[in-house]
C-alpha cells in the first residue's frame, strides 16, 4: 500500500473518532433537553456504525502495515542475495577468463536472450554475438547455453545438506587450463 493511501486511511479513522467525540456530546446534550426514542436510537446506530468502522479500518491499516514491514524485509534480503548472486556470476566469469562483451553476453544468455535479442539490446551483430558464444563456451569448459545455465542454478536448486555428488561441482575449463573450484554463490 501506498503512503498515499495509508495517510489517507489514517485521516478517515481520525475523521471517524470526531464524528463519534461529536455524537457523544450531541448526545449528551440531546438528554438533558430530551428527546425522542427514535433520535435517541438513530444516534446511537450512528456512533456504533462510526466505532465500528474505524476499528475496521485502524486494524486493516495496522494488518496492512505488518505485511509490508515484512514484505519490504523480505525484499532487502533478496536483493542482498540477488546482489551476492550477481557478483559470484561475474567472478566466475572473469576467472573464466572472459572479456568484458563476452561478460554481457554471458549475462544475457543466462537471462534467456536468443543471439538476434542480444545482437539488438548490445548494437552488434549477430554473428559477433554467436563468435561470442562460442568463445564463451570454449573458456569455461561448457558444451553450451544450457550448461552455461545449469552450472550457476545448480547450488541454488541443491539443498545445501544434500550428499548428491554431482559432475559440474567444478569449475569446468579447457583442459590446458587449471581446473579451478567453483565460487559459493552467495
């Protein structure tokens, strides 16, 4: 919810509180000059529907406000891990040995873009872009773009306890090349 919207339920709820702080003391005055049952019960319905409906809207308010305290928490802790994720992503793709375009094109790649896409969103050509690739593939040791995915999903789809041994628990590189160990992704 809004600010906007949130002061906006605040100063109904106040508005709400003085309509009833009114009625009591029109009521109260209502007594001692007397008055009819019927005036007596309108008045009474009104303060009631009054109390009611700020009660309701201070506790929606108040629900609201929780859910995006939570939300808002649970929204800095994943950019902290998406921050994590991309910097273990790019480490890896510098320990790989990767250009700067080639990073990019790594990146996208990663992100699903089809070689015409990347060709477009980066101003080269496509052919560039599927030199790029390769060269990719051939730096990290990988057969292609969906072990290029695979090799950075991997630690995050694993339970972390797991006892599965698996073949891209490395740093795949070509074979002239030290094998290194794959970065934690964070």
């Amino acid at each position: 919810m809004s600010t906007r919207k949130q002061s906006l339920q605040i100063r109904l709820v106040l508005l709400l509180l003085a309509i009833v702080t009114l009625s009591f003391g029109d009521l109260a005055l209502d007594l001692t000059g007397g008055m009819t049952p019927t005036h007596y019960v309108v008045e009474t319905a009104l303060i009631v529907l009054c109390l009611a409906t700020a009660l309701h809207l201070g506790i929606s308010l108040l629900r609201t406000q929780r859910v995006l305290a939570r939300y808002q928490a649970t929204d800095k802790s994943a950019q902290t891990f998406i921050n994590g994720l991309g910097r273990a992503i790019d480490d890896q793709l510098c320990e790989w040995g990767l250009t700067a375009a080639e990073r990019n094109t790594a990146l996208l790649l990663l992100k699903g873009m089809s070689h015409k896409d990347i060709a477009l969103a980066t101003d080269r050509s496509e052919r560039t872009i599927r030199q790029q690739a390769v060269a990719i593939y051939r730096k990290s040791g990988l057969a292609g773009r969906a072990e290029l995915s695979a090799f950075f999903l991997e630690d995050l789809l694993l339970p972390s306890d797991a006892n599965i041994t698996t073949l891209t628990s490395r740093s795949p590189a070509p074979k002239d090349k030290d094998v290194r160990e794959k970065p934690a992704l964070v």
